[in-house]
C-alpha cells in the first residue's frame, strides 16, 4: 500500500462527517422504501379479489383516533352500509398509523388514489387545501363530525350543534328546578306551626341557591384546540335556551371552561383542577365522551356525588351505569352507527349523480335515570349475542 492510499484511508476513518452522512442516507432510503410500500399496498390492495369479492369503491375513513367507542361505532354503521353497496371501508386507525396526525393521513388516502374519503376535519388552512387537493383529483370527500366549510368537500356529517345545545340548556334547567323544587318542600317541613286558630302557617326562607346572592353554576366543558364552528353554535344554543326560559327570577352563572384535550392524561388533569377550586361547579356540560367520563370518576374521588350534577355524553357502557347510579343526570347520544350510514349514502350519492345533501343530521337521543333501564337491557342482550 503507497503512502498515499494509507492517508487517504486515515482521512475517511477519522470524519465524523462522513459517518453522520452514511447514517443520514440510510435513514432517507428506509423512509422511501416504507413510504412506497405503504402507497403500493392501499393502491392496490382494494383491486385485489378477497374472499370471491371484487369491491366497486374504495373508501378511507380517517380519524383523530382509533381508541373512542363513538369512531368503532360509527364506522360499524359505515362497513353494513357499505356491504350493501358492495364497497370496501378501511379505517386508517390501525397501530401502523398511530403516530400520522389527520393531515398526513389524508395526504396517504390522495396518493393511494381512493374513490372517497371520510375524515374529521377542522377549519385549519392545511385541511382545507387537502380537501380541496382530493377534490382536484376526483375524490369526494365527506367531512365527519366536525367541518371544513370553505373547502370543495362534497358534504358534511355531524349533529345539529344548536339543537344539541338546546337539549343541554334544557336539561340544565331542569335540573335546576328539580333543586329549588327539594328545597321549598325542606323549608315547609321545618317553618310549619300552628296560629291561634289551630291552623298551620308556613314560612319560608329566602332561598338561597338561584338567588342574586348564590347563583347556579353551571360551566360548559369546550376543547382547547378545536378549531370548528361546531362548539360556537351549541354554546349559542345552551346560552339562549337558558336565557329565554329560565325566568325573571332564577339566577344563574354560566361559563364556558378550557380543557387540554392533548391527550387523554392531559384532559383528566384539566378536569382535576376544577375540583380543586373553591367554587365548583353546581352542572357540568360535557361535550364529548372522554371528558364525560373523567367528570364522572373525579365527582366519585372528590365525594361530590349529589352535589355536581353531570350532563354527559354518548352512550357508552360506562356512562349508562353511572346514569342507572345517580352519578350522572343525563347524557345526550348520537346515532353513531346512522352518521356511518350517511358517510356511505353520501359518497354513493355523489358517485352516482355528481352531487350529493350538503348536510346529513344524526338522530340525538336522551338517556337519563326514567329510560335508563331500557339501555342497561340492550347492552345486556348484546353481550349474550356476542358470547
């Protein structure tokens, strides 16, 4: 070996440079690779005969996350209705999607070239310009739950937000009532004696609650980061709901409180933080199923069961139990398995005339303790089924 060649090889060893670079080019191709294995298995996958079956659409459904009862729920009713129309669903909820956030797994659905897509989206920018970028390239899109109203989506399936809100701001009252309604019956029972007559007098107390001097809290649980129209509405709904049916001389404090929906852990601790403060809330509205439930367990760790009155949502198994013990008034459900429907019907619709309704509306139901029962059987007889 000439001095020359020995040099040069003390020179390459001795780089880091050279090193960090090899490492660098490594790690671009194993991203390439993956990346074009992913594109190649959901172009091609959906033309592939399964089980003697050729499916005549492919859709993607796309969400925040694949751990919520109400996502399974939805693209439950999703998959029955597509089996009638003999398309395809795949849901891009699965582990190997875990750490993609919605935008780049809508980016995914365009480069694989679906035939629709069903995603919940938000009023960011960045969303808009991939509704608008599907579009460009002939794939309708159906906006889930939540809204992106200046974008070319095809249409939008969600919930009548101002008339979920009403549903709240009544139920809000109701419960008001039913503690004046207890408190006037205590007051008669302590203040009744007899006058000189031997008749019985009643005098009442100046009560308390509702009044000028302690009004009802009631406090509105809204995401910290969403971005949607959705929350402004239903707020709208609660606000003027209250206001116009309250009466001249109910007093009540109504407010809307914050929580970091990050991440699960996140939201238990914005919700812990409200037990800690002196004025706890009399009602708390909560607007998605995650925070129903940590309002439930900290009511149940903070011993305020009676005191805080919970106005929840959805109807998942554990919600119902706590409504059938008195820990949860009420709680609004959606017909999550009709809104997969919709997503269907809405990009067949489109498919098969060019255009489609604008808006689908789910169904919203009450469960509180009168009809609670009937709940409780429903899950018990699935339960029998699934065994």
């Amino acid at each position: 070996m000439s001095r020359k060649q020995a040099s040069g090889n003390r020179k390459w060893n001795s780089s880091p440079n050279t090193w960090i670079m090899l490492l660098t080019i490594v790690c671009v191709i194993s991203t390439v690779v993956m990346a074009v294995y992913v594109l190649w298995f959901y172009h091609g996958s959906y033309h592939e005969e399964t089980e003697q079956t050729i499916y005549d659409k492919y859709y993607m459904m796309i969400t925040e996350d694949n751990k919520s009862s109400i996502w399974r729920s939805i693209y439950q009713g999703a998959c029955e209705q597509a089996m009638k129309e003999n398309v395809y669903v795949d849901w891009l909820g699965d582990d190997l999607f875990q750490g993609y956030s919605v935008e780049e797994q809508m980016q995914i659905a365009i480069a694989a070239g679906v035939d629709g897509i069903i995603v919940t989206a938000n009023e960011n920018d960045d969303m808009t310009e991939l509704v608008n970028k599907a579009a460009e390239e002939s794939i309708p899109v159906v906006t889930l739950y939540e809204d992106n109203t200046h974008s070319a989506r095809c249409s939008f399936v969600g919930v009548g937000s101002y008339n979920l809100g009403h549903e709240y701001g009544r139920l809000a009252l109701q419960i008001i009532r039913e503690k004046l309604a207890n408190q006037i019956v205590l007051h008669m029972s302590v203040e009744e004696e007899e006058d000189t007559d031997g008749g019985i007098l009643y005098e009442y107390e100046e009560v308390t609650i509702g009044s000028t001097e302690r009004p009802v809290r009631v406090t509105v649980l809204v995401n910290a980061y969403a971005q949607g129209l959705d929350q402004n509405i239903l707020w709208s709904g609660i606000q003027e709901t209250i206001e116009q049916e309250r009466g001249e001389n109910l007093a009540i404090e109504l407010g809307l409180l914050s929580v970091d929906d990050t991440n699960a852990f996140s939201v238990e601790e914005s919700i812990r933080d409200i037990f800690m403060e002196q004025d706890i809330p009399d009602i708390i509205i909560c607007l998605n199923e995650l925070n129903t439930i940590c309002v439930y367990q900290a009511v149940v760790d903070y011993n305020k069961v009676g005191q805080v009155n919970i106005l929840g949502y959805y109807d998942s198994d554990t919600i119902i139990n706590a409504i059938d013990r008195n820990v949860i008034y009420a709680t609004v459900a959606i017909d999550t398995e009709q809104m997969g429907r919709f997503c269907i019907d809405a990009l067949q619709e489109y498919h098969e005339l060019g255009y489609t309704s604008q808006y689908f509306t789910a169904d919203i139901r009450l469960i509180q303790k009168d009809n609670v029962q009937e709940y409780l059987e429903k899950g018990d007889s699935a339960d029998e089924s699934n065994e």
